[in-house]
C-alpha cells in the first residue's frame, strides 16, 4: 500500500474503470442522441452539442466524488503529464498511468458498440469519434483550439482543488467547466481535450472497419495539441497562483545554500515547503478538512502524514 492507503494496481483500475465510463456515458451520448433524433447529423452541433457537454460535464463531476480519492480521478493522460511537469505527480507512474487510461477508453468504446450494435457503426461519427473538417479549420487553429480546451481544463481543476478553494464543490465545477469547454470548442474539433477519449473511439471503429479513419489527425494534432496545452496551463497557474510568502522562501533557500527540508501539508516531507504554493492535499483521518478531491482532470490525493508517493513532482 501506498501512503494514500491504495495501491498502484488499485488506482490503475480506478483509472481505467473511470476513463470507460467516461467515455461510455460521454461518447456514448453522441449515439443515443443521434438515435433519437431520427436521422446521421452530427451532434456537436446545435442543441445537441448542450447534451452531450451535459454528458461529459455530468459523468466527471460523478467520478472525481467517486474515484477521485483512490488514483485522482486523472482520467485524461494530458492531466497526468501535466501534474508530472509541474512535480505533483511522479513520472515514473505516468506511463501505467497512461496505459489504463487508454485500455479503459477502448473498453468504454467497445461498450458503446455492444450497446447500440451495428446502428451506432451505420450513423458517421456514431462512435463519437473527433474530427475537424480541414476545408473549414485549418491544422494549426484545431491545434490550437484543443491546446486551449485542454489548457482551460487543466487550469480550472488546478485552482478548484487547491488547497485554499472549498474542495466540497470542485467536482461540480470541474464538470460544468468541461461541459463549457465542449459547448465552445466542440463545433470546431468536437472537443476532445483528452488523448485516452479520442482514442477508444477511433480504436473501435478502425476495428469495425466503418466510418472515418482519423490517425493522422489523432497523432498530429489532438494528442501533442492537448499534451502542450496542459502542461503549460499548469505551469501558468503556478507562476499566478503561487502565494509571495513561498516565492519568498524558496528564494531566500537557493540563497543560503543550505536549505532545510521543512515539510509541508500538500508534501508530506517529499518537497521543500511551500514548493509549490497551490497543491493538492487530502487529510488523514480524524482531520477536520476533507480529502481534496482530484479530477479527470485531478491529481491523486495525498495525505497531510505522507506523500501517497514519495518522488512526487481534465
């Protein structure tokens, strides 16, 4: 056991659990509503487009209260890479990380199929795979626009599970913000914002061998698009959102050269005190606060005793 009390095969299976639900309910929704409306018209557009940011805002907000304090809720590889870069999240556990996340998207998008059988393969983009129309969006403005819905992502489930923030209520403005994101970016790229969610998808219509094949477009622009657009939303919330008082210590510890490693709450003794400013920390039991809750975009919880791993840098 790890000192968050779960196990790293415990929240790889969280991880990849959430990711299929993830893309089950949200993905799924672009079948259901393409069914129900009668006909093979896309469903990032029009009022459709509202219920299926509903989906995916709803089904997030769900798993962070759910498994959010097991592995963090990340259920999105550009979130973990970003809590990596920005040393909230150790790298050596990104790659398995990354493994489940995909392998649950794939068996989110395998359940859509055997839920809705051959009308979701004969509907286009009945699968929910992503896609921009390149005579109307150009590759560097769907580059840009994932970069930004990933970014926005990112930098919301930063501020909303910081520690100062009132964690009660940061699933529900996780979720709501996604289903933003996807209410503005999804009439362009269809709002991907996750490597894992554009994969299953795409996976398994290649397998069923119908619809658009999009590869290209998934390993050229989605993925390095939303994978850069994380990163540097975090580090922008760190460099905004780290307190003066922390700025002030670690200066004067590069200064002196000799610098004590006090530790923090959000560190458990793994980093300097205040490294960070804004970080994710969950409480042990018998605390008055609450476990801090992390996201599909989240980061996994911690405890105020311990790190849950001691290399610790949606």
């Amino acid at each position: 056991m790890t000192a968050d009390r779960h196990s790293l095969l415990q929240r790889l299976a969280a991880e990849a659990v959430g990711t299929a639900l993830l893309v089950f309910v949200g993905v799924g929704a672009v079948p259901a509503l393409i069914l129900f409306d009668g006909d093979s018209k896309s469903a990032f557009a029009g009022p459709s487009l509202g219920f299926v940011a509903l989906a995916f805002g709803l089904i997030v907000a769900g798993l962070i209260y759910t498994i959010g304090k097991v592995s963090g809720c990340h259920i999105n590889p550009a979130v973990s890479v970003a809590l990596a870069a920005t040393r909230r999240f150790p790298w050596r556990e990104v790659p398995p990380y990354a493994v489940a996340q995909f392998a649950g998207a794939t068996v989110g998008a395998f359940l859509i199929w055997g839920v809705f059988g051959d009308r979701a393969t004969k509907l286009g983009y009945g699968f929910g795979v992503v896609n921009f129309d390149r005579g109307v969006t150009g590759w560097g403005s769907a580059m840009l626009a994932e970069a930004l819905a990933a970014g926005i992502l990112v930098f919301v489930v930063l501020g909303a599970i910081d520690r100062r923030s009132p964690h009660a209520v940061a699933g529900l403005v996780i979720g709501l913000s996604l289903a933003a994101i996807i209410v503005t970016i999804g009439p362009v790229t269809n709002a991907s914002t996750n490597p894992a969610r554009s994969f299953g998808p795409l996976f398994v219509q290649t397998v069923n061998g119908s619809g658009t094949h999009n590869w290209l477009k998934f390993l050229f622009a989605y993925t390095p698009a939303e994978l850069i657009g994380a990163v540097l939303a975090a580090l922008l919330y760190d460099l905004i959102a780290t307190p003066r008082d922390y700025a002030n210590r670690r200066v004067s510890a590069f200064r002196s050269s000799s610098p004590s490693p006090t530790p923090s709450a959000a560190s458990g003794g793994s980093r300097w005190s205040g490294r960070r400013g804004p970080t994710i920390t969950a409480v042990t039991r018998g605390s008055a606060r609450s476990h801090a809750i992390a996201s599909a975009a989240g980061e996994t919880p911690r405890s105020d005793a311990a790190s849950a791993r001691s290399s610790s840098p949606r």
